[in-house]
C-alpha cells in the first residue's frame, strides 16, 4: 500500500507577492550555473519559499517522517506521479527497496528532460539516508535541485544561498512598505530594515505593526513577542481558536475558513484546499495553550491521524504531546509492519524519542528496535539490543541472533542461539536452519531442508548457473543491507569475478558500494571494497586491488571479525604470508570452510599467475568445482577436461590460471590455430641489463654468444645473411646458437615442431604471442639504459636511440618527477635541468648532475 503523502504537500503555498526578488533570483541563476544543485539556508522568515515559487518546477514540502528515505521517496513519487511512468518505483518501495527505487525512478525521470525539483523544509528531513538521496538525485541529466532548509552544514555538498543573500535589501525594503504601509515615511521603512537587518519576515512584522500604530520591537521579541504582537491584532476569539487548529499544522480550507481575514497578520499560507500555519506562528501559538489542553488537542490529532491510517504521524502527535507510553503502544503495535514496509529510520527514530524508564516495562521495543538495528546493518548495536531483548525475556531475540549472523555469515555464533530458536520456534527456525547449514558448506542438507538460490548452487560447485540464476532475477535484491551482499549486488560482484567478467565484477562491486551506501551500511561498504579488490585482481590491476583491500580493512574496524576475511584473503594472493594465516584463522573461528578453501584457491592462482608456486593445503571442502581446482593445480598438462566443463576459466575471472597454461590447454584440444604451444611466459629485459626469465626462474645460457643472439633478436626482424653478419658467426655456429635459444626459451619441446617465440623467414621474436613479454616495448617500465653488460655496435646504438626517445616523451611530460627521469637517463641534459629548477625535485637533479661533472672531472663551472 503506497505511504500516504498530503496533497498540500505537493503544491506550493500561494504567498504574498508584493516583491518581486530580483537579485536573489539573478543569484539563484548563477549559482545553478555552477553546480546542479542548490541551497537556499537561512531561519525561519526569509523568504525561501516565496523565492522558491517563482521558480516552475516540481514542489515538495517535507515533514520530519521524510527523514526516513522510504518516506523521502514516496514523496517524491507522489510529486512526479501523472509526469513519469512510476509503477515499478512504487512497488520496489512497497517491499521496502528504497535503493532499487531510487535507481529506477532516475531511468524513469531522465524522459522529462531539464526541470527544477523543489524540496522545501529540507532541514526537517534532514538524515544519512536522504542526503545520500538527493546526492544520488544530483546524478539525473538535466536536474536542478533546489533545498530550502534552515541549516546550511547538511547540504553543504550542494551550493548554498545563505540569510546574507536572501536578506532585503533597502530598495526590496520600500517596495514591501509600498504595498503594506505606503502612509509610512520612507526614513521609518529604513529604521524598520535596520531594525530588523534585513529580515524578511521580521520586517513585514514590524510595518504591519507600525501601520497599526504600535511599537515595531514588539513583534522581534521571538515567539513571545509574536505572541503579544498576535494578541493585539486579532479578536481574542479568533486568536484562541486559532491556537487550536494551530497544533494540527494544517487544516482543510473549511475548517479555518473564519481564519482567512486575518491571513495576513498569522502568516497563513494556502495550499489547494489547505490553510498551513507557519512553524513560528504555531509556536507561538500553541504557548497560548495550557499545557493540558494542547495535550488533549494533541492527543486527538493522534486519533484522527491514526482513523486515516497515518500511524507514524499519530506517534508524532503522542511524542509531542508527552503521552509517552501511549505512543511506546502504537510503535509496538505498528512498528513490525513499518519495518516490513522498509521505514526502518521512522522506526529508529521514533524509539529514540522514548526514555528508559517507558521502555523498561515494554520489552517488545527492546526486540523492535534490534530488529531496526539489524535491517540498517548497525550489527554490533543490533547484537547488543538483541541480548537486551534476551535479558528482559523476549524470546523472539534467538531468532533475531541467529539471522544477525546469517547476515554476517558467522555460522558458529549462530548455532548456539539457532538451538534455542529450533526448541521455541520451530518452524520459523527450520529455513534459519537451512541457511546455516549453507554457511557451514552443508550444502546437501541445506537444500534437503528447502534453501535454494544462487548461492547453494555456488558452494555445490555451480558457479555458472549461479550467476546465471541472478542475472536473470528481475530485480537482484537491493533492499535491505543483509540483502546488499548476500542476494544483491555484491554476490553478483562475486559471481561475476568467479565465472563471468571480472570488469563485470568490477561494475557491481561499485554499484554495491553505492548501495551501501546509501543504505548506511558499513558492513556493505567494506564487503564491496573486498569485492572491488576480487575484480581488480582478476583483471591485473594490482596496486589498485591492494589499495581496495586496504580500505575494505580499515572500514571492517568494529565489524564483525568476519568481515575482514575476503580483505584478508586478497592481500594474501598479494603476497602476504601473514594476511594468509590470519584468514584462515578468522575462517575457522566463523565455522566457515567453505570459505577458507575459496580464498586459498585464489590466493593460489594468483600467486601462480605471477610465477610462484604456492604450497596449497588440503582442502576439507566437499565443493566439486574447488576440489577440481586444487587436484589440477598447477595446472600442466591433463587439466583440460576441467578448462571444457569451467570455459570460464579461460576468462578475466578470479580462477583463471597463468595465460600461458590456458593457451597451451587450449592448444591441447586443439583450439589454438598454432603448430606448437610450450606452456611458459617468456620475460625479456634489457633495461638496466639483459636479463631472461622462464616462467620467472633466470634462463642462465651455456653460451655467451648465445645470449647476444637473443638481444640481436630484440632489435628487428633479420635475414638470414645480415644476422649471421651482425653475430659474426659461422652457420655451423648459428645453428647451434639458434636451438640453444630456442630450447632455453620453451623447455621440453618436442624435435620437430617449429618454435613459437621465435620466426624464421626472416628470423625474429614472435612478438603477437601473448605470453612473451619485452620491457623494450612497455610505455611503464622504469628508464634505464638497455643492453648493458654487452659488447655489440649495434646494440650501442639501439642504446642510444632508445635512451633520447625514452627522454624525449619524458620531457613532454608535465609531471616533473619525469623530467627527473630522464636526467637520469642523461645527468648532463640541459633542457631536463631547466625544467627541474624550481621545482621540489630540484635537489636531487642538482646532485645527480654534480656526481655527472665530477666524473667527468669537470665543475659546474667549467662545464659551462
């Protein structure tokens, strides 16, 4: 059922017009110039509102129960509603799916194309999750977003308009005088804006006053000096009624129809069939009141709220009418289906209004507000309620436990309390049961008990059909924060990274984190920094997958002790030893294995793609798809039946072995169109030295003119004739050479099958193969001079060739740590040390130069 949002809401009040605001309009205009969004903050009377309805657009006024951003967007769909095509907006936030909704409702509203949305009394529903809301707004092509809030410091993320710029100026000042006191001297309209420095509201107050004849300070005194400027101007009748419609907020248009005359002096503003009164004018008001009767009003608006099926507005009116426990009533009444609905903040708002000693006797709000706690993803607050809950003998809390660590998928803390939940709820805890079972890896009993869904099938070894499963899922289950990463987005991420696109991967883990964010979830955004680093990884972007670790570490501090395993796991298959144990020991404390022979497997992989072998464990999985994996590792030969049921693993996934040992599978079931497949990367680097590597073990020549052979073969392609020329050698001698070359750099190749890193016709690297790597060619590698160590002419030239190029793109660089590079190249270049002059790096040039000179037995002095 949608949330019930006022129509007065969603039209803007028909104000006082007697001054047109050009400035702040011209300012207005050029704010939006600069940024998409808008704020305009300043106190209560300074003309937001009225400055807001010159502008055409989409108007929505906000209440505090927006601060819920359920609530927000229900707002904002009844705002668009009859502009936009919103079905599917509201069903996703009927089951409580505000990020899905949020997502869905800007694909709905880019058709409209450039408009203004309105949101006054931001300040009310100011909260984390509306701010990340409207932050999100801010992404929709052709908005403009204006804000009215009375603080600043929430929208500071926005350009803010403050009371500086909204303020009257003198000339505004007259203009007002003229249509409200025009008998008024043009110095007393100039006393009246000094008087109240610009305020708008306040000086209307004061010229109504004048007018009247009474003394303009009377009306500035806050609410009581509106209360006494009240008291002077309206019949005494009218005033006490008015107090009491006040309380309400609004009413419809017939009820305070006798109120209309005197619109002007309470501020009245008129909304299609409504009369609003204006905060400080029902303030001000309601003090007229005795603390009793506002309590009775109060307590009726509470009863009316509550026959209209606005239960979060009837708590409101209890709060503020100190019927404390009545309201302690409603919230435990109402409060299990506001959180169905997805008003998780309502509710925790609420229940942060209620004092100790009006919960103490209620120990359902105990319960609701763990529930509350546990759907925000707040999981250590969550834990604490729930044991609170237990101590005041709400049984229900072993439930709550026990999907608290489902959520976090500690399946050892769980047990205890799924034991105690399986005794007194049995029936509501067999799919807990089944659940759990997963998270410990027993799978079979899981579905024995009927858990189905993408992640049994991906810890029964079905990765593929997994992802297959969430892919075609409408909609992947971005509701909640338990939701985010265990059915959403961040299993997708996973899944994506294990038998899809790791750039796929990398796509969801960002919307994942967004999500998360948006949700206030900081176990979501660090589980989504995890998965980030899964996807970085498998695509080779290593500095960026450990920097994605790193902060998924950081954010888990105070999380769940499970929450740093995957980070942990992924500095692991970076290299470090210690992140490994530790993930292992965090794995088994949680009673996940599964989990431990995933991370090990890609710690494994990882490690081998980088050319090291890795001592793997044995694996106590009973998982089919990770038990194939460790019996193949390393993955020489006879793995390929594996490669034909996972094609996945041939991919940008987490599992993909080294590319040289897909290619030769490949090759085995004849699927690569090449004579010949060793098997092996070949590194050759001649930066700084010259240098070969198999696999990344050291190739050590039996000849030495073999090796020059190879660096000959680094410079271009050669006939037959002129290489024989450049090594010098006899073709006896050449054939040798060549095969010592050849076998050094594809061990175990059979006799008779041409090389594959090497051509003939004419003779050469076979630089299109994938698995052969030459810094020569690679724009990243550190500048360093080639080939030394080696005596040949040709390869003096090459040097010196490479090296000028090599300094000619850094110097065309405009980052000065490259101009430093290339003095390194050349010490005595006077272009690189004009440029480093001035700059921080121009110390270490100095002395690089210095050490150049004295080599050369020269000064800085003489050299010139």
């Amino acid at each position: 059922m949608p949330y019930p949002v006022p129509p007065s809401r969603l039209l803007p009040p028909r104000t006082a017009r007697e001054v047109r605001r050009v400035r702040p309009l011209r300012l207005l205009e050029e704010a939006f110039r600069k940024s998409p969004g808008v704020a305009l903050a300043a106190g209560a009377g300074y003309g937001k509102t009225s400055l807001a309805a010159e502008v055409e657009g989409v108007y929505l006024s906000l209440d505090e129960e927006a601060k819920d951003p359920v609530v927000f967007l229900w707002h904002l769909v009844a705002a668009y509603r009859g502009r936009a095509e919103l079905a599917a907006v509201g069903a996703l936030l009927e089951a409580g799916a505000w990020p899905k909704a949020l997502e869905t409702l800007l694909q709905a509203l880019e058709a409209l194309g450039p408009h203004y949305l309105v949101l006054d009394e931001a300040h009310r529903a100011e909260s984390p999750g509306v701010l990340r809301a409207l932050q999100g707004l801010l992404r929709l092509p052709g908005l403009r977003l204006l804000v009215l809030s009375r603080k600043a410091a929430p929208f500071a993320f926005l350009t803010v308009l403050s009371e500086q710029e909204l303020a009257f100026d003198p000339e505004e000042a007259c203009q007002l005088a003229k249509a409200l006191a025009p008998e008024l001297p043009a110095f007393e309209v100039e006393r009246a804006l000094s008087l109240v420095r610009g305020w708008p509201l306040g000086l209307r107050l004061v010229l109504l006053s004048m007018r009247r004849g009474l003394r303009p300070e009377l009306a500035l005194e806050s609410a009581q000096g509106l209360t006494a400027y009240l008291a002077q101007t309206l019949p005494k009748e009218v005033l006490e009624e008015a107090s009491r419609l006040a309380l309400w907020g609004e009413v419809p248009e017939a009820q305070g129809a006798f109120l209309l005359p005197f619109a002007e002096d309470l501020l009245l503003e008129r909304r299609e069939g409504r009369l609003c009164f204006h905060p400080l004018v029902r303030s001000a008001l309601k003090a007229l009141l005795s603390e009793a009767e506002a309590r009775a009003l109060l307590a009726r608006a509470a009863e009316e709220a509550l026959g209209r099926g606005k239960g979060v507005r009837a708590a409101e009116f209890l709060l503020e009418a100190g019927r404390l426990g009545h309201a302690a009533d409603l919230l435990l009444k109402e409060g299990e289906a506001w959180l169905q609905k997805g008003l998780t903040y309502t509710a925790l708002r609420l229940l942060a209004r209620l004092p100790e000693e009006v919960r103490r006797g209620r120990k359902g709000l105990f319960l609701l507000e763990a529930e509350a706690l546990r759907q925000a993803g707040r999981y250590p607050e969550a834990e604490a309620a729930y044991r609170r809950a237990l101590e005041a003998g709400e049984e229900r809390a072993y439930l709550g436990l026990v999907r608290l660590f489902l959520d976090t998928v500690e399946p050892a803390r769980a047990r205890p309390y799924l034991e105690e939940a399986l005794r007194r709820f049995p029936e509501e805890a067999r799919g807990l049961l089944a659940e759990n079972l997963l998270n410990e890896g027993r799978t079979e009993e899981a579905l024995a008990l009927g858990f189905f869904g993408p992640r049994l099938l991906l810890r029964q070894g079905r990765p593929q059909e997994a992802l297959a499963l969430l892919r075609e899922a409408q909609d992947p289950g971005l509701y909640r924060p338990p939701q985010n990463h265990r059915e959403g987005s961040l299993l997708r991420a996973l899944l994506e990274c294990v038998a899809g696109d790791a750039e796929e991967g990398l796509r969801w883990a960002e919307r994942g984190r967004w999500e998360a964010e948006v949700l206030g979830s900081p176990f979501g955004v660090s589980l989504a920094e995890a998965r980030r680093g899964h996807a970085l990884l498998a695509l080779g972007r290593l500095e960026e997958a450990e920097a994605a670790y790193r902060s998924a570490l950081a954010l888990s501090e105070g999380g769940p002790a499970r929450l740093r395993v995957e980070a942990l796991g992924g500095l692991a298959a970076l290299g470090d030893e210690g992140a490994y144990r530790e993930m292992v020991r965090l794995s088994r404390a949680s009673g996940d294995l599964w989990v431990e022979g995933f991370l090990t497997l890609v710690v494994a992989l990882a490690w081998l793609r980088r050319g090291v072998d890795f001592p793997l464990p044995p694996l106590l999985v009973p998982d089919p798809f990770l038990k194939a994996l460790a019996q193949a590792y390393p993955f020489r030969d006879g793995w390929e039946a594996l490669l034909e049921r996972y094609p996945f693993l041939a991919g940008k996934t987490l599992f993909v072995p080294p590319l040289s040992r897909v290619r030769r599978a490949l090759w085995r079931l004849d699927r690569l169109p090449v004579a010949y497949h060793p098997g092996v990367r070949v590194e050759i680097r001649a930066l700084g030295g010259f240098e070969v590597r198999v696999d990344g073990r050291p190739v050590r020549f039996r000849r030495e003119k073999a090796r020059l052979l190879l660096a000959l073969l680094t410079l271009r392609s050669w006939a037959k004739e002129d290489l024989l020329e450049a090594l010098g050698g006899s073709p006896g001698e050449f054939r040798v050479l060549w095969w010592e070359v050849v076998n050094a750099l594809e061990p175990g190749r059979p006799k008779g099958v041409p090389p594959y890193f090497l051509r003939t016709r004419p003779y050469g690297l076979n630089l299109e193969a994938p698995e052969l790597y030459l810094d020569l060619r690679d724009p990243e590698a550190p500048p360093a001079c080639p080939y030394q160590g080696l005596d040949h002419p040709l390869l003096d030239e090459e040097a010196r060739a490479y090296l000028e190029a090599r300094k000619r793109r850094l110097l065309q660089s405009p980052r000065p740590k490259d101009w430093l590079a290339a003095l390194r190249l050349d010490p005595l270049d006077e272009e690189a040390w004009g440029r480093l002059k001035g700059t921080p790096w121009a110390g270490e040039g100095a002395g690089l130069r210095e050490r150049a000179l004295r080599e050369l037995g020269l000064g800085e002095k003489g050299f010139s």
